[in-house]
C-alpha cells in the first residue's frame, strides 16, 4: 500500500512530535481511517519528505513522530513561470491542478481584454487561496515536495512587463515555429496562456514589444487550458524530464 503523502505547512525535524493541522487530520482520521502505528509521509515544501508515525488517531486530531527525513528528487530541471488568462468555471482549476502535475514552479492568473472572468477584491482574493489549496493537493498526488506559488492575479501587461532573464513564450497560430525550433540557454521560462478568445492584436502587438518569442502548437485550435498542458508537456519533454 502506497504511503499517503500530507502537506504540512510547519518547519519539521526528525525525532519530533507534531499535530497535523484540521483538513490534513479529518483526512488522516475521517477519511483514511489511519490509526497509531501507521505510516504517513508529510512534505512542507522544502524539497524534503518527512516519514512519520502516527502517534494519536482520532476524526479530528491526529498527532505523528518524525522518523526520518529524505531528499525529493522530482523537480524539473526546468523553472516554468506559467501566465495564465483566467478561464470560466472548474476550467482554470483543471489546468491549475495539471500544470503542477507537470512540473510548473510559479502561476499567475491574470485578466486581458477578452477574459470572460469578473472576480476583484475579496472574492478574488478567496479564489487565489483555493487555487493555491488545488496547487497543494496536486502535489501530494504527484509526489512533489516543493509546492508552486499561485500568485496574485494581475493585468497581463503588469505581469508581461515584469522584468525577467526567462525566455519569455507566447503561443501564436502564425509564428514560424513551434516548440522543436527553441534554443533554451539557462533553465527558466515564461509561458503565456491567453484566454478563450485569443489575445486581442494590441495584446499580441505588446508581448512583441515586450520580446516575446511566438510559438506554434499545430494546425488546430485548442481550448486555453489543453494549450497550457500540451505546450507544458512539449516544453518538458525537449527541455526537461519527460520521456
């Protein structure tokens, strides 16, 4: 049986005791139905995993011992700073919850002229915590131990402006090439995902001011979030660890 993996969010040390926070010990206790004895792994987002012990099972409270402590070696050798133009409904949750699977470090959702979304203020502030917590889970099922940061959402040109030594990468249906055709020097990218209706011409105009690099996916339109993953999936299979 597969060891369950629990982010924590505390500093851990080997030999110590340690309660795990409410949803991680409903989880543990409620769901798993895990007992005294039984073995958990805990990440906190230090690269590490903790092995531990259950010490104290109940629906509420569960508290563990650290056994151990061991390096997680499944980061990408790429850093893939993701842009994302929000999308409707669970379709941004999707494409948050793959993106880590495929081995992005930072997101940022942000609002062009065509995002269908109106979030601001609380509810806004409410949605980047849940995307965070989906970021989180993604990660304990995936077995990373380095949790990437969903940033505040932002206005794409802030966000195109930010000053960056990436190679900085914008999906485009007429560039001249498409993943195959970059040359990467160094280990860091920026990846913008327009929304469903494509970036406006002054966008597309700014991210080339901006020196953007065009890319082509293919002869056919995907959605936003199948244009994320896929370019993901390409960018790591030439540059990073897949295959």
């Amino acid at each position: 049986m597969r060891i369950p993996r629990i982010y924590h969010s505390s500093p851990l040390n080997q030999g110590e005791q340690v309660q795990l926070e409410d949803e991680a010990a409903g989880h543990v206790g409620r769901v798993l139905r895990m007992g005294s004895g039984e073995q958990i792994s805990l990440f906190n987002g230090d690269g590490k995993d903790y092995l531990c012990e259950i010490i104290n099972a109940g629906k509420k409270q569960v508290s563990v011992q650290v056994l151990s402590s061991s390096d997680n070696n499944s980061e990408s050798p790429l850093n893939i700073h993701l842009g994302q133009v929000i999308s409707r409904g669970d379709r941004m949750e999707f494409t948050i919850q793959k993106s880590v699977e495929l081995g992005v470090n930072t997101i940022t959702p942000l609002f062009s002229e065509r995002c269908g979304v109106k979030l601001s203020g609380e509810r806004l502030e409410k949605k980047v915590q849940q995307w965070q917590k989906i970021a989180i889970s993604a990660c304990e099922q995936s077995g990373r131990s380095v949790v990437p940061i969903i940033r505040p959402a932002m206005a794409l040109n802030q966000w195109c402006e930010e000053q960056t030594s990436a190679l900085k990468l914008n999906l485009h249906p007429r560039a001249a090439f498409g993943v195959n055709g970059l040359t990467l020097e160094g280990s860091r990218i920026r990846l913008l995902i327009g929304p469903e209706g494509g970036l406006s011409p002054q966008e597309i105009a700014m991210t080339e001011t901006q020196d953007f690099t065009e890319i082509l996916l293919g002869p056919r339109v995907l959605r936003t979030e199948t244009a994320a993953l896929t370019t993901l999936s390409a960018l790591q299979l030439k540059f990073g660890d897949l295959g």
